[in-house]
C-alpha cells in the first residue's frame, strides 16, 4: 500500500523509495521512536489492530430471524384472524392467532439455535493470546504489545516471530518470512535492504515484510511504515466491510415465493370480493370472513419451520462431517454450485515442503507415502535403517543423512519441528526412514544469498563436513560422487547428468538442493578449503505436495458436473505441476498480470477455458469470481488465507479452513472446514444437494396442499352462492371451511409429516447428476406442473364429495367435517406418491411414517372425541368414510394418469 498515517508520506511506494527519504517521511533514524513520542503516536493513529465488522448481538440474530416474507405473510394471517372480532357479529379467532404465533416463534428458534451455535463455535476457533512486538526504543529493546506498535518504530525481528506491522528491513541475517496467507505463496521470501520497482508485485517486495506473516529463519530489523487498517491486511478487511451482504440463490427464491404467495393470495380475496359483491347476495360481513379465510388457506404455515429445520438438520450433519455453517441457507446453495474456486496453499497441498523425490548413487528414487515413521524405513522399494549402514543401498542413507545434519530444525519434545520450511523438509524426511542425526556439530559455515549453500562439521567418528546448497555450486565444490557406497571420479559426462536431472526435477516444479560431504582434517582451516574437493551424494527435490484425497475429490465432482479453477499466488511453473497432480488441465494457465490485462469481455471467454491461475492477488480472484458469476456460474470459493477473504465474501459459498485459516478468511466465509479437508466440500455438495431433493418434495407437499384449500375455498363459495344460496347466504355458513380447520390441516395434519420428510435419506447417485442449471429454482416447470394438477384434482374431488354430501343430508356442518377429513387423508397418503418418484420406499423413512399415523390418531380424536364440538366438526359414519375412500381412488387415478402424462411431455421435450 501506498497510503501512510504518517505525517508525510513519499512520493514513491514504499518498497521503492530510499531509506534516507523513508526516514525523514516517518519522522525517525535508527535509533527510533523516545516513549513519548510513541504515546502521541499511538494517540494520533490509534492501535495497530484490524477492527473487526460489528458484531451481531444476540438481539438482533434473535430479530432476524423475523425478517422473512413468508414470516410476514403469517404475521398478517394472525392479525386478520383477531381482526375477525371487529365485524359485526363477528369475534376474535385467538385459536387461529394462537396456532400461528407458535410456528412463528418456533421456526425463530429453529434458526436462532443453530446461528447462535455456529457463531459460539467461530468466537472458539479465535487466538486467545496477543503476540508481542520488540521495539528499540529510548536508546533500548522493548517487548510490548503488538497493537502499541506505531508508525517510525524500529521493530526487531527473530525467527518464529509473528510481525506486528508493514515494515521497511533495515537490514537482514539470512531473513526469511513465510507470506502464504498473505500473499499465497508457500516459498519463504529471503528479505534484502534494497530498493524494489514501484510496480513489483506484493509476493516479490523483498525488502518488506508484512503484518500477520512470520520468520521462518534468521534475524533482522526494520522501521514500520504502517500499523492497523492502513496494512496489506487493514486493506483487504476495509473491502470486506465495503462488500455488499449477497444472498444466496436459495433465499433469493424463498423470498420470491413469499412474495408470489402474498400477491396471488390479495389477488384472489380482490376477486372474490368483487364477485361475491356484484353477482350474489351474500352479507358484506360473510364476504370480508371470506376474504380472511383466502388469507389463512393461502399462506403455507408450516413451511418456514420445515424450511429452517430441513437447513439445520443438513447444518447438523455436515457438523458431522468437519463442516461448520455460519449461515443456513449455504446448506441448500452448496447443492447448487458448478464452480469450485480454490487456493494452493494449504487448501488442496498441506500447506508445509515434503521431500518427495530423490537422486542417489546414479538413480531416481520416489519417495513412498507409507514411509516407516521409526526404524526401518523403504524409499522405493530400497531399505534404509540408521545412519544408512547397510549393504544394499548405503547411498540413500548417506544423502538423507546429510540433510538431517547440516540443518538448523529444532525437533520439540511434543515430535513439532521449528525452523525454515526447507529445512523441516530434509529433517522429517530423514526422521521418518529412522536416520539418526546424532553427532557433535563443531563449526557452521553459514548460508548466504550470496553463496548459496551451508556446510557443517560433524563429529562423526572422525570430524566430517557436510554440505547443502543449489545443485550447481555444491557440484561445482565437488570432485567426486558416491555410487553403489564407492567413490568416484566426478567426470564432465557425471555433472552433466546431475544437472540434467535437476533440470528434470524443476520441471516439476520441484525444489531442489544438492549435498556433499568430506572428511576433514582440520575443522577450523579456512572455509574455501574445507568446502572443496566434496564428495557428492546426490539431490533431494521438495514441494507442498497435494493432499493425498484432493484428486479422487476433485474427480468425483468433476463426473457431478462441478469443475474445479486453481488460483493461487504461487508462480506459474509450481501451479501449473499442482494443477497437473491434482487432475487439472494445466495448458493455457494464466497469471494475475494476463488477468489484469484483459477486458471484461475477454476474461468473460477466458475463464471458461482455464483451469489454472498463478500469481493473482486478492484483487485478480475476486475478478476472476465476477468473471464466472457474470456467465452465470455458481461458485465456491476456498481459501485459509487473508488473500482469500475479498473472493470468499463475494462468492456464492464463501469456503474458509479452520485449523490453518486466519481469523480474517473465517469472518469473510459461509462455511468452515474443521479439518481442512478439500474432499470436505465434496461431501457438502452432495448433502446439499439432498437437501435440495427434501426442500423440493416438501415445497410440492405443502404448496400444492394450500393452492388446492385456496381453489375449494374460491370454487366453493362462489358455487356455493350460486347453488345453494340458501345455506351460503348468512355470516356463519358462508364458509366451505374455517380458518381454524384450515389452519389444522396446514399446521398439524400437513407440517408433521413435511418436517419428517425433511429427513428423508438422500437418493443414490446424487453425485453423478449435471448441478441444476442455475436458473431452476425450487419450483421448476415440472414441479408447477405437479402442484397445479394435485391442488385441480384436490379441489375437484374434495368439493363433489362437500357438495354431495351438502345435497344427501342438507348440513353445511357435516359436509364441511367430510371435506376436511377428505383433505386430511389424502395430503397424508400422497405424500408417498411424491417420494415414489425419488425411488424411495414408506420403510425408508421410519421418522414419517410415525409422523402419518401420529397425524391420523389425532385428527380421528379431533373427529371422535369432546374435541369435536371446539373445532366445530361432527363424527363420520362408516357410509361417510366410504365416500371418502370413493373419493380418494378417484383421485389417486386421476393424479397417476396426468402423472404418466406430464413424465412423457417432458422426457419427449428433453430428448429433443
């Protein structure tokens, strides 16, 4: 960044500008900032932390859970139901309004539970401890906090620090950061003093190191130049606060559908006001009472509590499975992505350098997965025990055992390593095939940028130097090599072999470091003397290799119609190689500079065709996520670092790491992965996915329930006025049912079963299925369809058994009790009608079919027992329940017929 909370602030960036200018910019030398001085700093700029978004209180999760049309929509039914009481003649429905509140308030608390769960279960995943800071002032080093550090200090910095601030190196002993969760890439950066361009990229600044990284290596210091919000990372949280709050495409439709509801429910009340008005002469009174019981008929009660506990039992699940979601419609969105955007680091590799390839005695040796962790170790097929002491391969033994000594890893009681990443690689290597690093160091000859290698003296019996470096100055130091456990001359033939195939190992975006060893007469003789005339062992070649699950994940979802986009802050050749193992098509990978050059246009074509990004900063992944979405895609975006929270904000699913994941990326997610597991959003797909098939079920089950009490509602009145005028004509009769047998059917009879259904088992090969496309929502075309012929037949059938009924006995009252139990027993035997066409059994489902026979014993005591008289029904004879089963097999054919129907119309559409 170029922006300062200093008082002056260079013309340049600064990693290009002089320290002298930098110095008079900040206000500060060398010696740093008095106490004082840091003070009225502190006080002008405020503390060097990143302010967090507000967070949500209890309250206001609570409230929001309000906030929802359909919610709305009940929140009116329950008003027009007390609002019954203002008519004349009329009073308080307090039942109706009762029912309602109580599902009102119980899909809050589904929703309030579990966001409140997630939420407690993020504050955990923060650090407890604030890291610290040393700073040179009033003439001497200070440990203090590091939010108390200011602009113009003078920071001190050793490996295993985290640094507290932007800062300038002053100067640097074998300084290396690891930047990864800034910057993406998993090399550590070796710090030089120099001046950089203005427009070097942020992974290449060499003489800047960066809040939230830490030193892996060496020492060294430096004078910050930003503190808090004003830092690479404040920038990348002040465009998290700018984003906007997307919804997903799931709430998207909920709301939608609210909506519809609401204007087809006032459409129908207009209509049948209008036409009751004009065309009959029923009382303004019956008319209005009408008008409420439309509302009442039209609104689906039950479905924002079987919509909440449907996302929470699927939240639940992928619990289970080491995902957490912060937000429950993510549950059914992941069902819906065809666009899985990832990091490298961290996210697909382990996020740590693996020896995996090596050169010993003239020959290639691959490293076996399954390495002996003590002992024995077998390096391809070769056995390897301590010291490299044995008779058929001594080479490999030799090589490892070099790495193991000339190496500065610390290995902690608890079996953690501490140290350069490079240098963990050899030790653990070495470790896990049981080599022994045993032996008295003497003297160090230490690294440089300018030497390129390191060399040890070992007490090994008898003093030994063992060195390790690039692969063209240790050969160049080098006058022999080691082959079948002799020494040989090394030729010009044998050094252009090595260099071939550490040529070979590059390519493969390996890294890769020679070794050598001599015995020495003198320990303490003069570095060049010592260093030369070596022995050569052989090459040892690392990388952050892929997680071992990451390209059977990436397959299974590439056969379910996902593909997977790599892009990460890595060079092209280290992507391209990943990309390659993880089973991606590397050809045509693209930088973040290629992106940045392209217009709108031309990214939008690009991305359809390139599997690989290298090099892309935070900016150039939230392009390459605008690129996507603009074509239409739905995309997951997966990502551990501070780079990646701009993208997991402003993708679909935003999908953060939990155990390597900074606090930054975890804030900015939908979604965390417990275990880090890139094959964990593989199994999230496919429950979301099911999820989506019980939404879909339900949302038929429960919708069409209501179109069709709508449709007997609307017909019957007006046939009703028309007909038998007689029995329609006062307030009280003017109604085919009331709102509180209404509100029966749709809050017991109907949402029991629908909450069971919500746990139906998903079908088999939901993982080998194309994503839906992603302008099919819940209700598509096929599922109108359904809905409308179920709720045509429902009203047809229910109303010609009212009306035969209203004809045989002249009662309203026992017509309306025949209706009712009608609707009851059909809603709850079709529901396995709809699962029929998922393939699914009655016995699948245990928790349903309790749910049908609890819902049946208690509409038959609403029937048969006191209960009758308060909901105004009357019981049924054997002969009435016949003419409900006639019914029922009427429209049970009827429904199978246009079903046969409508699956022909639409497969002979499909296949053209």
């Amino acid at each position: 960044m170029t922006r300062s909370n200093a008082d002056t602030t260079p013309s340049e960036p600064w990693h290009a500008t002089a320290m002298g200018d930098i110095f008079s910019a900040l206000a500060t030398d060398e010696e740093g900032l008095s106490t004082d001085e840091a003070d009225r700093r502190l006080s002008e700029y405020g503390t060097n932390d990143i302010h967090e978004a507000e967070r949500t209180s209890t309250l206001d999760l609570l409230l929001s859970q309000f906030r929802n049309p359909l919610i709305y929509l009940l929140v009116v039914a329950a008003l027009l139901s007390l609002g019954t009481g203002f008519l004349p003649g009329g009073e308080p429905s307090y039942t109706e309004a009762v029912f309602i509140v109580l599902i009102i308030t119980a899909n809050a608390v589904f929703g309030f539970v579990q966001d409140y769960q997630a939420a407690r279960s993020i504050e955990a995943l923060r650090e407890l401890a604030t890291p610290q800071a040393t700073v040179f002032r009033d003439g001497k080093k200070q440990l203090i906090d590091a939010e108390q550090v200011v602009p113009g200090d003078i920071i001190y910095l050793e490996q295993g620090d985290a640094i507290p601030a932007d800062a300038r190196v002053l100067n640097a002993e074998e300084l290396r950061t690891n930047e990864s969760l800034l910057t993406g890439e998993s090399k550590p950066v070796e710090k030089t003093t120099e001046c950089v361009d203005d427009d070097t990229p942020l992974a290449e600044r060499r003489n800047m190191v960066y809040k939230n990284t830490t030193v892996v290596k060496g020492r060294g210091r430096a004078v910050v130049v930003e503190t808090g919000m004003e830092t690479e990372v404040g920038g990348i949280a002040t465009q998290l606060e700018e984003a906007d709050d997307r919804q997903t495409p799931f709430q998207t439709e909920v709301e939608h559908l609210g909506k519809q509801i609401g204007g087809l429910v006032v459409s129908l009340i207009v209509l049948v006001v209008v036409v009751q008005f004009l065309f009959t002469a029923t009382e303004s009174t019956a008319i209005l009472l009408v008008g409420i019981t439309l509302a009442v008929a039209g609104v689906p009660e039950g479905l924002p509590a079987v919509v909440t506990f449907t996302l929470a039992l699927g939240a639940r699940e992928m619990v289970d499975r080491n995902a957490l979601v912060r937000r429950l419609p993510v549950v059914e969105s992941l069902g819906s992505v065809d666009v899985i955007v990832t990091d490298k680091t961290g996210t697909v590799t382990e996020n740590r350098m693996t020896v995996t390839r090596l050169y010993a005695s003239g020959s290639v040796v691959n490293l076996s997965k399954s390495n002996s962790k003590s002992g024995n170790g077998d390096v391809d097929g070769r056995r390897v025990v301590a010291n490299g002491d044995q008779s058929r391969d001594p080479d490999v033994g030799q090589l490892l055992r070099c790495g193991s000594l000339c190496n500065n890893v610390d290995r902690t009681d608890d079996d953690e390593y501490r140290g350069e990443p490079t240098e963990i690689a050899l030790r653990k290597v070495a470790d896990d095939e049981g080599i022994d690093p045993s032996g008295e160091r003497i003297r160090e000859i230490q690294f440089s940028s300018e030497r390129k290698r390191m060399t040890v003296i070992v007490e090994d019996g008898e003093p030994t130097a063992y060195m390790k470096g690039a692969p063209e100055v240790v050969l160049e130091r080098c006058d022999s090599y080691l082959e079948d456990g002799d020494v040989h001359e090394l030729t010009n033939k044998q050094r252009r072999e090595i260099l071939n195939q550490t040529e070979s190992f590059a390519e493969d975006a390996l890294r890769v470091l020679g070794f050598a060893s001599k015995p020495v007469e003198n320990p303490s003789a003069d570095a060049d003397r010592i260093e030369d005339e070596m022995v050569f062992l052989g090459l040892q070649g690392m990388l952050d290799p892929p997680r071992e699950e990451v390209e059977d994940a990436i397959a299974d979802c590439r056969s379910a119609g996902i593909r997977t986009v790599l892009a990460t802050g890595d060079n092209l050749m280290t992507a391209r190689a990943v990309g390659e193992q993880i089973g991606l098509d590397p050809a045509g990978a693209l930088t973040g500079g290629d992106v940045a050059e392209q217009s709108d246009e031309e990214m939008g074509e690009t991305i359809e065709d390139v599997d690989v990004f290298a090099r892309v900063s935070p900016d150039h992944k939230v392009r390459i996520l605008n690129a996507l979405q603009e074509n239409g895609h739905n995309v997951v975006m997966t990502g551990d670092g501070v780079n990646d929270a701009p993208a997991l904000t402003q993708a679909d699913v935003g999908v953060a790491m939990g155990q390597r994941g900074t606090d930054v990326a975890r804030q900015a997610s939908d979604m965390i992965l417990q275990d880090d597991n890139f094959a964990t959003i593989r199994d999230a797909v496919e429950e979301g996915r099911g999820i989506f098939e019980n939404v879909r079920k339900f949302v038929n089950y429960l919708v069409s329930t209501n179109t069709g009490e709508v449709l007997v509602v609307f017909l019957g009145v007006l046939l009703g006025s028309l007909f038998f005028p007689g029995q329609f004509s006062g307030t009280s009769q003017a109604l085919i049912l009331t709102p509180i047998l209404i509100l029966w059917i749709n809050l017991v009879a109907d949402t029991l079963p629908a909450l069971a259904l919500g746990a139906d088992p998903h079908a088999e090969g939901l993982m080998n299925r194309p994503p839906r496309p992603s302008d099919e929502g819940v209700i598509n075309t096929r599922v109108l369809v359904s809905i409308l012929t179920i709720a045509v037949l429902l009203a047809v059938t229910g109303l010609s058994i009212f009306f035969y009924s209203l004809d045989r006995t002249g009662s309203l009252l026992r017509a309306q009790s025949l209706l009712f139990t009608f609707i009851v027993v059909v809603e709850l035997i079709r529901i396995q009608v709809i699962r029929s066409r998922y393939d699914q059994t009655l016995r699948s489902n245990l928790w349903l079919v309790g749910a049908i026979g609890v819902s049946l014993l208690v509409h038959l005591a609403v029937l048969y027992t006191p209960l009758h008289e308060f909901y105004q029904v009357v019981p049924l004879t054997l002969l009435e329940w016949g003419w409900i089963a006639v019914g029922f097999v009427v429209f049970l054919l009827l429904n199978v017929v246009l079903s046969v129907l409508n699956s022909r119309i639409f497969e002979s559409r499909a296949s053209e």
